[in-house]
C-alpha cells in the first residue's frame, strides 16, 4: 500500500478529507521517526512496538569485485506486532488456506461434473 492509498483508506474510514488525513499521515510519520531518532520506543496496544536496536559491525562481501568488506555498525527499526495483529494476520492465513481448499475442491467437482455430462455410455 502505497502514502496515497493509505490515506485514501483513512480518509474513507474516518470520514474525514484527504488532506485532513495527509496530515495526521505526516504528523504520524514525524512523530515515530522523531520519537525513535530519540532513541524512544513506541507502543501501540494490540497494534505493535516499535524499538531501536543496534547492530554489530560484521564482514559482508563485494559482490561486484568478490572481496570481503567490513560493514559498519548502525542503527535499525524494529517492529514487534502485537497480540491483536498477530491473530489478526494468522487468521488471515488460515482463511486463505481454506479458500485455496474450498477452491480446489469446486474445481474437482466440475471436472467430475463435466465428465458425467460427457458419458455417452448405457444408463
């Protein structure tokens, strides 16, 4: 999902204007990018944490000229989904299976279908 269709959604949902959206988008985003450049974590109940972690120089490879380099350590973002989303996503996967089932299914069913209509057989 791109800004624009995110806000779009927003806008939707809440029933506000686009441009009332774009802003709490943006006043969102600066106030998460400005909270973990402060080092702060951000907890959104149900929703997920975001945190700062740290990582460790370590070797990588050039995979242009196949040598060894030294990667610096940095800085990343991570994210934790909370209970709320992760149910929410692992139910989300299991209806896709069932679908996937209930299609494959629908899918034999008329090729049986067919099959009986093509009998040309005795009765």
């Amino acid at each position: 999902m791109t800004k624009a269709e995110l806000v779009s959604k927003i806008a939707s949902n809440s029933g506000i204007t686009k441009s009332q959206a774009e802003k709490a988008v943006d006043g969102f985003v600066s106030a998460v990018s400005g909270a973990l450049a402060s080092g702060e974590k951000i907890t959104l109940v149900g929703f997920g944490t975001f945190s700062v972690g740290s990582r460790s120089q370590r070797e990588g490879w050039n995979a242009r000229t196949g040598r060894n380099i030294k990667i610096p350590a940095s800085n990343v973002v991570k994210f934790k989904t909370g209970k709320i989303l992760s149910l929410r996503l692992s139910r989300y996967e299991q209806n896709a299976r069932d679908l996937d089932i209930i299609r494959r299914r629908a899918e034999f069913l008329n090729r049986e279908a067919s099959d009986v209509l093509e009998y040309q057989g005795p009765l």
